[in-house]
C-alpha cells in the first residue's frame, strides 16, 4: 500500500509532531506574519497561502518514498529535507517564521490532525468542537470560545475524521454518520456527518490531560476536599459499589479514573468502555472496547456482551465506564453476586434521579421485570452514589455523595452523608464547601472490616459546622 494510501487511512497512530515545536507553531498563528504577500493570503485575497501549502503538499507526497512507513520517526525528518529541497527549486522565499509555520502546517496534514493539531497540543484547551468547515470552537477555563482555525472544506474535515476512525478498526459514512473513536492519547471523539448533520462534518473531542489527573489535582481544583477524599479511598478500598452521576461533562470519568486509582494494586481489574479512556495505572489491568457492527451490520460487541463476560474473567473489581442501558441490569447482579467493589458512572441530575435512571436501564434489558423487583436488585447492589456537577462558573465540583440504606416498602431509603453548600458568589465564581451533614453511614462496619477507622469528625460528629 502506497505511503498516500496508508496516510488517508489513518497512519497516524504513534509519532505525532514534537510537542515543543507545536507549540511554537500555536504561538506563531496568534502574531500576524510578516510578509505581506502571506498576510494577503490569510486575509483570503487570492488564497496564496492555501494554494502554496497544498502544492508543496502534494508535491511532498509525490516524492515521498512509498515504501516507508509513515509512523516512523524518519519520515519528519524525510518530510523536512524534501519541503527545503522544494521551496529551493520553486526560487519560494519566505520568513523564518513562515517557513516553520507553514512546514508544521504540512507535517500535521501528512502524519497529524491537520489544522487541529495546534488546538490539541494547548494544554489549556479541554474541548474542541467543530461545527462544519468554517467553525471551530473551543473550551478553555470552562468558557466556550471561537478559535480562528479553519479547515479547507468539508472534504477536509472528513480526512481528518477517516484519520481518527481508521486505525480503530471503525467506520463513518452515509450508512452510518456517526461514530465513538479515541485519540492515541485516549481523548474521546464523537463525530457525525451528512445527512444527519446539517452543518456538514462535526466533531467533538473531549480532550484528556496528558498527565492523569489525581486526587491532589481534585483538592487543588476544589472538587473536593481532603477529608472526602481520605472517605473515598476507604470507600473504595472497603470494596463498597459506588455509581459516579452527574451531568454531561461534570467530570464523572475523571472522578472515576480518581477513585479506580484506590483499588490496591495487587487486584486483578477489568475495565469496561465504549471507548478507552481509563488511565490505570495498577500492574493488573485488563481493558476491554465495546465494538460497532461492520457495514454488514455483523459482530457488534455490546458493553452488556463485556460485561457478562467479564464474569468469566476472575475479576476482583469491575469498573464500566457508562451504564447507558441494559447492561446496568447485569452490572447489578455482578455486585449482588461477589463482585464487590464494582464502580461506573451514569448521567442524572440528582442522587435519587440516578436511581430512577437505573431502573430504565434495567428495563432496557428487555426483561418484563415488576418495579419492586428491580428497585430490590438496585438496594442490595448499591452502597454509594457520588454526584458531581458543572457549577454556573465552569468548575466541576462532587455535590452530594449519598448512601443507599435499603427499602422501605416500595420505596428505596437514602442518606446524604456530605452535601456541598454554596455561600456566595464573588466575580461569577461559586464560593462554596462540600461539608458533612452529621450522619454516620451504615456501611462504616465494611470499612472498619478492612482495617481502615475513620474519625467521627470525617462525618461532622462532634464537630461545629460553622
């Protein structure tokens, strides 16, 4: 397969350009270029710039070797002496900041992202959202903001996005415009297409920290505070259920990579995702991917598929990524069956919305089980439920963490054992702690049983609240 070929495809997959020169390159798009000519082509006036980059580009692919592999740390260099010989030959005369802006423009467009490369080498973005060719959008700091990236046309977005899906073994097109993929860093990326979107090629990508966040980061965030997080790590490490709830980025995956990090290093995990983005960093890890059908609409593996199967699989923890639908029914009876210490995540709104959300999903299983039935399994199953929210300002903060103590009739029973109360508001940051609420859990007996014995002030016991 020619070099193109392989390129088109996705052989991106390893070596991405050196993160130092791009961030260079992100810092040189935010100064205006000194030549005029390059200034009048960015401004649209004739399209210079576009048609020299795209000439050089293909003039690069031309006479690139074929046989050479373009996950190879050579080809940058290959790349480099190739784009010096063409500039050479075609008398182009350009700035030193120029010439390396536009020789990074073309590297990211052969082995890279193309024009999103700049956008996720800043470590200060944690999402980038594109809405069709002309319109880019960023997160920074919780704010949403308009970048000035481009792309050429809606071919162009679509190369990119066959560069994200290929080297997993996914597809997008007509048939099926939307798909779940991951960048090799294992930032997730959702992205659809014509006829579903009307815009043209949107992509979403929700940009993972390249140093895993840990429950210092947290307390320094003020997601939580330092008595929570010894709680939770007795929590996790008295093999208590926990489900993680929150909204739709409140940061219910970075609290559950958090929390996965308690599990003692010497249990055996298996994870379960859509798509990997569990950063674990214990020695026996197994991570397992859910599958979509082929364009036959054959070998779909579902996470409920992943689930039963990881039974098989001598697991001593089981943590799933999302519980969407009727795989929550199996998560449950894992747990009510002696896989203790199970963890996953679910979008609701409140503590007590989780649990009507975990009744839908069981439902979903296809199963024509009574309500009562259902809400027994999610009683036995359950011990915690830890909400986190997007607070007004853009911080995520854990809200409410909520015991569940049984039923009562029809009914399931739960305690807040810490609430986060907001005491003001001061240049549109939330000013608030999540404190105690006085109450002392029923699974403390669990936790003292792994020889972990948590002062009552932990709970506010003895303690003033003001």
């Amino acid at each position: 397969m020619s070099l193109l070929r392989r390129i088109e495809r996705g052989g991106q997959g390893a070596d991405s350009p050196d993160e130092s020169k791009l961030e260079q390159a992100r810092r040189r798009t935010q100064v205006p270029a000194a030549s005029s000519a390059m200034t009048a082509a960015r401004r649209g006036e004739g399209g210079g710039y576009q048609d020299l980059k795209v000439r050089i580009q293909n003039k690069l692919l031309a006479e690139l070797d074929t046989s050479v592999d373009p996950r190879s740390p050579e080809v940058r260099t290959t790349i480099e002496e190739l784009f010096t010989t063409i500039l050479n030959e075609e008398s182009i005369v350009l700035g030193r900041a120029e010439r390396q802006q536009l020789f990074e423009a073309i590297v990211a467009e052969i082995l890279g992202f193309g024009p999103l490369e700049p956008l996720l080498a800043d470590d200060t973005i944690t999402e980038i959202m594109v809405n069709g060719p002309k319109n880019v959008y960023i997160e920074r700091a919780g704010n949403i903001l308009r970048s000035n990236v481009t792309f050429e046309d809606e071919d162009h977005v679509l190369r990119v996005v066959d560069r994200i899906v290929a080297p997993l073994g996914r597809r997008i097109d007509e048939s099926s415009p939307t798909v779940d993929a991951r960048l090799p860093d294992g930032s997730r990326v959702n992205a659809v297409i014509r006829p579903i979107s009307l815009c043209g090629p949107t992509i979403t990508i929700r940009k993972f920290s390249r140093r895993p966040f840990t429950v210092e980061d947290l307390i320094r965030f003020g997601s939580i505070t330092p008595e929570i997080a010894e709680f939770l790590r007795a929590c996790v490490i008295g093999r208590l259920n926990i489900v993680v709830s929150g909204g739709t980025g409140s940061g219910k995956t970075t609290l559950l990579n958090v929390l996965s990090g308690f599990i003692p290093n010497d249990e055996r995990i298996v994870t379960i995702e859509n798509a990997a983005e569990l950063q674990l960093r214990q020695e026996h890890v197994v991570s397992l991917e859910s599958r979509p059908p082929n364009i036959e609409g054959r070998g779909e593996v579902s996470i409920r598929d992943l689930v039963v199967n990881s039974l098989r699989m001598r697991p001593d923890r089981i943590v799933v990524g999302e519980c969407r639908a009727g795989e929550a029914l199996d998560m449950l009876q894992a747990m009510n069956t002696g896989h203790e210490g199970s963890l996953t995540t679910a979008h609701s709104n409140s503590p007590r919305d989780t649990l009507a959300r975990l009744e839908v999903m069981c439902l979903m299983a296809g199963m024509d089980l009574p309500v009562r039935a259902i809400r027994e399994q999610v009683a036995s199953a359950l011990d915690l439920i830890i909400h986190q929210e997007r607070m007004r300002d853009g911080t995520r903060k854990v809200v409410k963490i909520t015991e569940i103590q049984g039923m009562e009739g029809d009914v399931i029973t739960m305690s807040d054992i810490f609430e986060f109360e907001q005491t003001g508001l001061e240049a549109g940051k939330v000013i608030g702690r999540i404190r105690p609420t006085g109450l002392r859990p029923k699974f403390i007996d669990k936790i003292e049983a792994a020889g972990i014995h948590l002062p009552p002030s932990v709970f506010g016991i003895g303690v003033s609240r003001y």
